[in-house]
C-alpha cells in the first residue's frame, strides 16, 4: 500500500470518488459489468459503481477458454443424473438466454466471436458414454426444442475432426462459438463508463448493512451505498458464507502457432477437458478433477503435475508436426455453487450476490447480471 492510500481522505475525494451510490457493485467481472449495465439502462439517473481489486478483472472473466457453449452432452447427462431434468433443461435456457445478452452488448467482430460449432470427442474406452449418449440424442434435442432447425447435438459416430488422434467418437454441437474474452471484457468497461458507471480498484473488506444502507470498509477508504450487490464468484468465501461458493482453479495451456487442423471448441469427459484452436494455436485446459480437493482454492498457483498432465494429454491427441510447445500457460478462479443453477441470492434486506457460475460464466454471466439488476430494481 502506498503512503498516498494510507492519507486520510480529502474534502475533495469524498464528495467526488467516494461518494455514496445508489448501488456498488463489487467484482468487474462479466457479471458485476453487465449487471451494472442492465441496472443503468433501467434507472439511469441512480449513480452505480464498480469496485475490483484489479484495474483488468482477476478471477475468470479474462482467464477462461472463451467457449461459448451449452454444454456437452456428457455434461448435460451427468447434470440430469445430479440435479434431475428440470434443472438440467433450466442450465441450457439460462445459457441461451446468457449467450443472446452478451451477443447484444458486445459486437461480434470486437470480441472475435465466430460461430465454429463444436464437438464432444471420445476415446475407443469410452465406448460406453458415447454409446449413452448416442442413446439419449432425442431426449437431449427435446430439452432445446427452441433452437431453431439445428438440434443441440449431432451423432457424427467416428467422424472425428481432423487435427485429432486417439478419439475414436464424436458428436457435434452445431451451436457452439467462440471468443476472445479479453476482447469482450475490455468491451464491457469501454461501455460502463460510456453508460456513466464508475469504475474504482479496491479490494472490499468487509461490509455493514443498517437500516437506509451499507456501509463498506476497503482497503484504506469506506464508502456507503443505498444497495450492495457481490459479484466476486469464486473469492466470495472470504466475505460472507451465506453464498455457499467453493473457490475452484482451472489450468489453461496455451502452444506456440502449430500447423495443426484443428477448428472449433472441443469437450471431452464431461468437459473436464477442453481444447479449441486459437488462430494456429492450441488451447487445452483443465483436469482439476484429478486433484478436486486441492484445486479446491482461490489462489492463483500453477500445480507442476497438471501442467505436465495438459502437456502429456496435447501430445496425445493433437496431431502436430512436432511436440507441444507452450507459449502461455495461467490458471483462472471460478467459483461453484450450491445447485447447478446459479441464482441471485438475497443475503440482505440491501444485499445480493450473483456467483456461483461454475465453468458456465461466459454464457450464463450476462443473463445472472441481467437478474441481479431486475431484483435490485424491484426495491428502488
Ligand atoms: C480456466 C477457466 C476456463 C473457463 N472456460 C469457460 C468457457 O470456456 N466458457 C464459459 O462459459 N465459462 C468458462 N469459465 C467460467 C467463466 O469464466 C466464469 O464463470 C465467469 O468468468 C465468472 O464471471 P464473474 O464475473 O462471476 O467472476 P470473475 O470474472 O471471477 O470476477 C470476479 C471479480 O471480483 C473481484 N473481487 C473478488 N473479491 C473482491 C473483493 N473483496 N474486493 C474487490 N474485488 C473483488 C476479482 O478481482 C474479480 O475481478 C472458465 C473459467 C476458468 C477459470
């Protein structure tokens, strides 16, 4: 901390910077940032600000593999088979519903999106999934009903994509993309301030709710608000454990420019693993199902053995003309909630948290965001 932070705060500072708000936001991530625009697009003479830590958003948001996806259908059977089908269906409209806000609010060509399509891919021992899969097609294409004249998934047998080896099945799912979350994010802050949303880089501390308001102590300053909404997903443990988030980290590798075929977003168990191309790059990620209880953390460490093990699953299937090289390599904090369904929570007369978006955030982010805003709006 710098001597300047630890100053007592001026006349000045108080009346412009921290000044109360109708509403703070804490996390500038996809969520806290759509949130706060839904919420100024309805009352846009409240005063709204977004507090991070961060000046580029630390958690997800900006570290994730930039799928924009519903899911792969071992995912969606495991979901069924955990949450039961209701939900399951529940996940795919919320998903929908994400992808089409955030298409609305960040153009296509700024934030890369390309409609690649994508694929879930299976090795000759999981002949069993694959073939569970393939069995329950039509039910899995009767829970999107309204996706227009392509199904969710498309049985394509051993028609693997080329840029592959070890995969002996596959099936499609015709409406997948991708991005650059990067791209989208700083597109999100772009039109924040356009919107008139403040933007300031605290870390929050702790928060005290009382009759009229919240009063939030940060880093070296404190500020009151008149409604306070946390959209801190996977650090939300460290303010309150009303929202019940476990922390989960995620390793991302990234190769040098290969000449590799490979097109498109890539599942594979249940989307514990997944790969996509980047230009001529590969992008593979995951596997924090092999160390659950110790990925079970929000601290931005690079575990050796998973490096390795991504390292060792690219050499294995990705077809390259030499071994894979990595460029970029970082993990990313996401947080998991207690159902399957990440709702806005109340945690407070003035209170709420939107978190708990799991590996989902990129296409649920911005429906969660709209959400917060709507039951915010609902008491003002
Ligand atoms: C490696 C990885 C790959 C993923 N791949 C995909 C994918 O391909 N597709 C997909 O849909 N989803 C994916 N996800 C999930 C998705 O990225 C997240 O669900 C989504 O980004 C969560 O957004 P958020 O705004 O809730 O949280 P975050 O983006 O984590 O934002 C939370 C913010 O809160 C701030 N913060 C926390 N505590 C405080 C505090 N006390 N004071 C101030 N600021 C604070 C942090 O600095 C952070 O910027 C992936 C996640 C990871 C980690």
């Amino acid at each position: 901390m710098t001597k300047h932070m630890l100053a007592a705060s001026s006349f000045w500072e108080k009346n412009a910077f921290l000044r109360q708000r109708d509403l703070i936001i804490v996390g500038g991530g996809i969520v806290g940032m759509t949130a706060a625009l839904a919420f100024k697009r309805s009352f846009s003479n409240r005063s709204v600000l977004i507090l991070d830590r961060h000046p580029i958003p630390l958690g997800a948001s900006t570290r994730n593999a930039g799928f924009a996806c519903l899911g792969s259908p071992t995912e969606v059977l495991s979901n069924i088979s955990s949450a039961g089908i209701d939900q399951a269906r529940r996940v795919l409209s919320l998903r929908r519903s994400g992808l089409r806000r955030l298409l609305d609010l960040v153009p296509q060509q700024i934030m890369d999106y390309v409609h690649t399509g994508g694929y879930e891919v299976f090795r000759a021992e999981d002949h069993h999934a694959y073939q569970q899969c393939v069995s329950n097609l039509p039910m899995l294409n009767a829970l999107y009903e309204r996706g227009g004249h392509l199904p969710l998934y498309q049985d394509l047998s051993t028609q693997v994509p080329p840029g592959l080896k070890n995969f002996k099945y596959c099936i499609a799912a015709p409406h997948e993309g991708m991005l650059h979350p990067g791209k989208m994010i700083a597109h999100l802050q772009r039109r924040c301030v356009e919107a008139g949303i403040d933007i300031l880089h605290f870390g929050l501390k702790d928060y005290q709710e009382h009759a009229s308001g919240v009063d939030l102590t940060l880093d070296s300053v404190e500020l009151t608000c008149a409604h306070l909404l946390l959209a801190t997903n996977g650090f939300t443990h460290a303010l309150t454990d009303q929202a019940e988030v476990v922390p989960a980290r995620n390793v991302v590798l990234v190769s040098t420019a290969t000449q590799s075929q490979l097109k498109g977003t890539f599942h594979y168990h249940q989307g514990y693993y997944y790969f996509r191309n980047i230009g001529s790059r590969i992008l593979v990620g995951g596997a924090r199902h092999l160390h659950r209880e110790r990925e079970s953390s929000d601290q931005f460490l690079l575990p050796p053995d998973l490096l390795a093990h991504l390292e060792t699953f690219a050499n294995q299937h990705f077809v390259l003309q030499r071994p894979f090289e990595v460029e970029h390599r970082w993990s990313g904090i996401m947080g998991i909630g207690p159902s399957l369904c990440p709702e806005v929570k109340k945690l407070g007369p003035r209170i709420h948290a939107a978190v708990g978006l799991g590996g989902m955030g990129i296409a649920i982010g911005s429906e969660l965001g709209h959400q917060a805003a709507s039951k915010i709006g609902e008491l003002i």
